[in-house]
C-alpha cells in the first residue's frame, strides 16, 4: 500500500505550508433542504481544506449514487450534476492527500458495494496502522482499487457489518481496529453516521436546520448551508442520524483528546469554532502572545496572507503599533500553477504574494506569518519587502518551530527538510534577511488556547507523539534514529 506523500509542482509559497487536511461533510434531510446543494455549499466552505479533488454522493430511498473529479468544487459540479444528484441523505469530501496518490481514483467519498448493500465512506485523517491492515485484507483476497487507507477503513466496517445487526454497530466494532486519526461520515442506505477517533485528532461537528441534521468538519460549512450549531462530536463516538432522529454511541476513552493544534494555527477557516474554541480569538492571541516575548520598536504590523492576518492584529492590539495591510494575496491562482524553471520557481511567491510598497517604504516592520517549514518563502517574502523599500522587517511566527513529523494526516516533512531541525533561531532569521525573529513558545500554547490546550496534539513542535507510531512510518519520514519518539 502506497503511504508516501506523491510528487507534485507546488508553488513555492505552498510548499512553506503544511497541506491542509481533508474536509467532510453529510446532511440527513427531513425534506425541506436538498441535500446535493447543501453538501456543495458545505464542500465550498471547506475549500481550504483541500483542493486536490471532491466528490459528493447521495443515497436515494437506499440506492447511493455519487460524481467526484479532481479540481475544485466549482470545477467538478455543475448545476445539472447537482439536480441529478437526489436523495434524501449526502456525503461530502474535499481532499488534500498526506497518503495515497493525488489521482482520481483516490478521490472521495468512496463507495462500495457489499453483501449487506452500499456504503459510502468520507474520511479526514491518517491511520497509522493501515499498512498492516491492508495486507492482512490483501493475504485474505480483498482486491484494492485506491492506495488510501479510507479503501482499509471501509472494508474493516463491511467485514463486521456481516455478522453485526447494524452498520453503526459494525462501525463500533470496527473502531479499536483501526488505529491513528479518523473523522469521518459513514452514508449506507437509510442512516448517515458520523465517528471521530478516541484521541479526536481532527474535528468534526454536528448542526441543524430545521428536522436536518448536518455533520462537518468545521462549523463555517454549518453556516454556508444554513445550519444551527449543535455541540461537536466527541472522541470516541459514533452519531448516528436516521428517520427516528439523532442517536449516540459512545463508550469511555482511555487516552487523553488531543485534538491537532495546528487547527487553530493554519488549517481551519478564521471564522470556525473548533471543541468550543474561536479560531480567530486563538490567532489573535497568538500575536499578541508574540509581542509580550520580544518587544520591537516598529512603524507598522502585517501579516501573511491569511491565517498571519488574525495574529497580526493580536500583535498589534497588544503592542499599540498600528496594523495595516502590507501584502496583497492573488487568490485567483491556481496551487498547482506550473513553474518551467528555478528562475520562474524563485518569482513564483510575487505571483501569490505581492508587497504593497507605497505602505512599507521607508517603514520599520512587523511581519507575521504562521509557520516556517523550509525557510525559502519567508527569506522571499522578507526579501520583497526590503526591495519595496521597507527599513527593517522583524520576523514573528505564531507557531513554534517544527522539529518533528506529523504521522497523523498533517503534511509535515521529514526532520532533515525541516529548517530547525538544522539551524538554530537566530541562524534561520538571518536566512531570512530579518531584522529580529521569533517564535510562539511551545509553553505559550495552551494560553492561546484560552488554557484548553491541555488537549490538543503538539507532536510537531514537541516530539510527544500520544499514538503508537509503526517503524515503517518512521522510516518513510526518514527519521534520524538517533533520537527515539517520545510518547505522551
């Protein structure tokens, strides 16, 4: 089974980022709402989520059918895909792949055909544990039509479902089985089911509208279909929505949430509320954590585009220098435009990003971002800003510095493409022709969380990984062994 992520031509300003991660999303409609177009509208608000591929399916009085292509929403519904899309019950997925090829095959949801009927299955995240699924499956005669481990998962359900007397019980059964991070949304005939894993790595939340009920993984998906916020779903639980209503399974957890931390950080849109937290209220914290570490006297505050914005403004609100807009984001291109060359490769971050220089010129700067994975893009946007005319450019990242993998669905590259795994603070601000630079305290996390943080994964930054990581995984990440995984 293919588990490593696929080659492919990423601009550089991407390529400073972690990918996102997939977004699902499902309704259950008691008729008044049409689920194709509720599930479009879902799958748009979840854009950022992943823009590889998406596909939506339907279950119509217990036939499912579905259309799924590669691109962006936009690009793969039309309107008559929509009204040919009926039922009573959808499915959503946008995806980013961190495992399995970005081809469409790969594609989401997945739906298979089983002795007890149809199923299909949306799924964000990363088993750890799906290699050694897939070849017991493979050893016993499944034949695989994906490499992603959604394929493991829907098979693991449909071989309980056979002697379980109901799918929800199959999934409940199917659970302590498959091992790493999964929020996913489970479609078969007459009941749409919604499970997140007992560590509750990524979110998934449950809304209304009207006698509907709406699954997602952010609650800005439950806005752009009109639904009212319910509560989230639980580590742990399986939700199950059908004609007598909303129902729960949810048996104790034994191991601590950690909910991934770079939710609040980059992933989710600024408008989101994630297990009771404001995504926006978190950045902004951030930034303003960042300006009672390390004061500078400054003329200005910016932020990258878009998820530096919000801790810009924190930053700002906690220093008394003034926010305004340094740089401009190009958000009608594509991320997978094509660069023939390095030179096209190294002007490709003044295609997405461009410094508005009648407001840096002669300034002194505050720039914030979210992350620095490799250190090209931030030594880039710095240099922009310097050619634009902008006196000093101090540095602020509103995460601390990656030293670790994600092996959980995140797209954190190995420790020896990392840059501080190889440079110290001060080495990477002076890569980055900065003035200053500094990064959010890893102790500084829970308070810009609001001191909810104690359950949220930090492995990236910390090493403490609170899920058994298989060596295989590690070795595909060309781990350094010299340093073994520390685990919560």
């Amino acid at each position: 089974m293919e588990n490593t992520r696929p080659t492919r031509s990423v601009p550089g300003w991407e390529e400073e980022h972690p990918g996102e991660e997939c977004g699902v999303f499902g309704i259950y409609s008691d008729g008044t709402v049409t689920p194709s177009y509720a599930a479009y509208n879902g799958l748009l608000a979840l854009q950022h989520r992943g823009q590889e591929s998406c596909g939506i399916a339907v279950s119509d009085r217990g036939v499912i059918s579905y259309s799924k292509d590669m691109g962006l929403v936009t690009e793969a519904f039309s309107h008559r895909t929509l009204e040919n899309l009926k039922g009573q019950m959808a499915v959503g997925h946008v995806r980013y792949s961190t495992s399995g090829a970005s081809v469409r095959e790969n594609a989401q949801p997945l739906v298979m055909r089983y002795i007890k009927g149809t199923l299909a299955i949306a799924h964000n995240g990363n088993l750890t544990n799906a290699y050694e699924l897939h070849q017991i499956l493979a050893k016993q005669g499944c034949i695989f039509q994906t490499t992603i481990d959604t394929e493991v998962v829907a098979y693991m359900i449909a071989r309980e479902r056979v002697e379980a007397p109901s799918i929800e019980e199959a999934i409940h059964r199917a659970m302590p089985k498959i091992h790493g991070a999964y929020s996913m949304i489970v479609m078969s005939p007459q009941k749409l089911i919604a499970v997140r894993d007992p560590h509750g790595f990524r979110p998934l939340c449950i809304g209304k509208v009207s006698r509907s009920y709406v699954f997602a993984s952010e609650t800005c998906a439950l806005d752009a279909c009109g639904a009212e916020f319910v509560r989230d779903v639980r580590p742990g639980e399986i939700v199950v929505a059908d004609k007598n209503g909303l129902r729960s399974i949810c048996d104790p957890v034994s191991v601590k949430k950690s909910l991934c931390v770079f939710e609040y950080i980059y992933f989710a849109r600024t408008d989101s509320i994630i297990d009771g937290i404001s995504v926006y209220e978190a950045r902004k914290e951030a930034g303003r954590l960042l300006a009672r570490q390390k004061p500078v006297e400054a003329d200005m505050v910016i932020g990258v585009p878009e998820s530096g914005i919000d801790a810009a403004i924190g930053y700002s609100e906690e220093s008394g220098i003034p926010y305004q807009k340094g740089i401009v984001k190009n958000s009608y291109i594509g991320r997978t435009f094509i660069k023939p060359n390095q030179s096209e490769r190294e002007r490709s971050v003044r295609i997405k990003l461009n410094a508005l220089s009648t407001a840096v010129r002669g300034k002194r700067i505050v720039m914030l971002d979210d992350s620095i994975v490799r250190g090209t893009t931030s030594a880039r946007i710095v240099s922009m800003l310097r050619d634009c005319g902008a006196k000093e450019v101090h540095l602020r990242i509103s995460s601390p510095p990656f030293l670790w993998p994600c092996y959980y669905g995140t797209d954190i590259p190995s420790k020896n493409e990392l840059i501080a795994c190889r440079h110290s603070i001060e080495e990477i601000g002076k890569m980055s022709f900065a003035d200053s630079i500094d990064f959010l305290k890893l102790e500084n996390l829970p308070k810009m969380l609001g001191g909810k943080g104690e359950g949220c994964c930090d492995a990236c930054f910390s090493g403490k990984y609170p899920a058994e990581v298989p060596d295989y995984m590690v070795a595909q990440k060309d781990y350094d062994y010299c340093t073994p995984i520390k685990r919560l």
